[in-house]
C-alpha cells in the first residue's frame, strides 16, 4: 500500500477457490544503520471469502433520510451508481469508491421507481414504477428515450440480459399466499413467457439483477 512504485505482484492459479488461505514466508533484511534480518509469516487469501464486506455500509448523502431508497444500477461507462428514491421523482448519483461522493441527481420519469439496470451496450437505463406499472429506458441525462406499460400486479425489479436483449422483470404481486413471477419481455415491451421465481414469502423480494458471467 505505502510502495505503489514496486509492490509485490502475486499470481494465483484459477483453479483456487475463492476465499482459500496460504500462510507464506516473507524474508526482511536491511543494512542502513544495524544489521537487520526477519523472518515474517504473512498470510495470503486469495480471491474474496464468500460474503466479505468490500466497504460499507455507507449511507447516500443528499438522498432523504425516510425510507425510500430503492434500486441501485452501475454505469460501468461513467464508473458511477446511479441509486432511485421509491418517494421521488428524482435518481442520485454518486462515485462507486468507498466514499460515495454525491454526485449531483437527474430527473426520473415519475415517482416511484422500484428498480433501475444499466445497459452498457446502449448507454442507457431501465427504469420501473410502481402503481403505474410503467417501463422506461432513459439516458444518464435522464431524458425519456423509450416507454411501455406493464401488466403485472406489483412491477418490483427489472434487468435485462444484454447477450440476448431480454428483459427480467419480477412481480411482488399483492398477495403473501400468491405466487411470486418473473416475466420475460423483449426491449420493446412484448410478451415473451413468465416462470414462478424460486422464492416464496410475503410479498417477494425486491429488485432484480443478472450475472451474465454464469447465467443466473
């Protein structure tokens, strides 16, 4: 950390789960004023241990205090989250460091939106609302570039599989007992089949996000 010029570069092999512990030797010697020489045992983990906290939790500056804070979506190209308030019409941004610097916020299609995803190849973003069951794609500006209409009971999350340009969106719906859905549709809002999301509680999860890496 305190030697960016000439650090130690270590190389692990793949094949290592993540998370796996090698205990090393590290050999210290010196001859500016004594003779110096030191064995140290440092232990090495490769890869992040499942669930590790990278930083946080921080809390938005310049977002309301009351519950609100909804969907939160990465602009790769800005390197910025871009976060939605459920009880504003309004999408915060900030720097995607430890700091999560505001940023300043550009204007949502309409108050409460439920989730936001990022689309990379487009430059662009999803948006979902909830009562008015309305999608929309914007630009980092926040200018409305395209709109459809929903029909699901309670739109709660939204992503979309870039590889394929399918839309997630996944549906809380308004019941504990009723099962929750996840609904596929095509970038322009057309039906393309729905499956029963693999979780069951009340009211469902919120938010919804796509790992492209493994598919899931």
């Amino acid at each position: 950390r305190t030697n960016p010029a000439d650090p130690f570069v270590l190389h692990a092999d793949p094949s290592i789960v993540p998370g796996t512990e090698f205990t090393c030797s590290l050999f210290v010697s010196g001859d500016s004023a004594v003779l110096y020489s030191r064995r140290m045992e440092v232990l090495i983990t490769v890869g992040l241990q499942p669930g590790q906290i990278i930083w946080g939790p921080k809390t938005c500056d310049s977002m309301p205090t009351s519950a609100g804070l909804y969907g939160v979506a990465y602009n790769t190209n800005e390197n910025v989250i871009y976060c939605t308030n459920f009880r504003q019409s309004t999408i915060y941004k900030y720097t995607s460091d430890s700091m999560l610097t505001p940023l300043g916020r550009i204007p949502a299609p309409q108050d409460s939106c439920t989730d936001i995803d990022y689309r990379a190849y487009a430059g662009a973003f999803w948006v979902v609302c909830n009562p008015q069951k309305d999608m929309y794609r914007i630009s980092p500006s926040g200018s409305v570039l395209h709109q459809f209409s929903l029909t699901m009971a309670y739109p709660i999350g939204a992503t979309e599989d870039e590889a394929v340009h399918t839309l997630y969106l996944s549906d809380r719906r308004l019941s504990p007992s009723s099962p929750q859905m996840i609904y596929l549709d095509d970038t322009l809002g057309y039906p393309r089949g729905s499956f029963t999301h693999p979780l069951v509680g009340p009211y469902g999860t919120r938010c919804l996000a796509l790992d492209g890496r493994t598919e899931t």
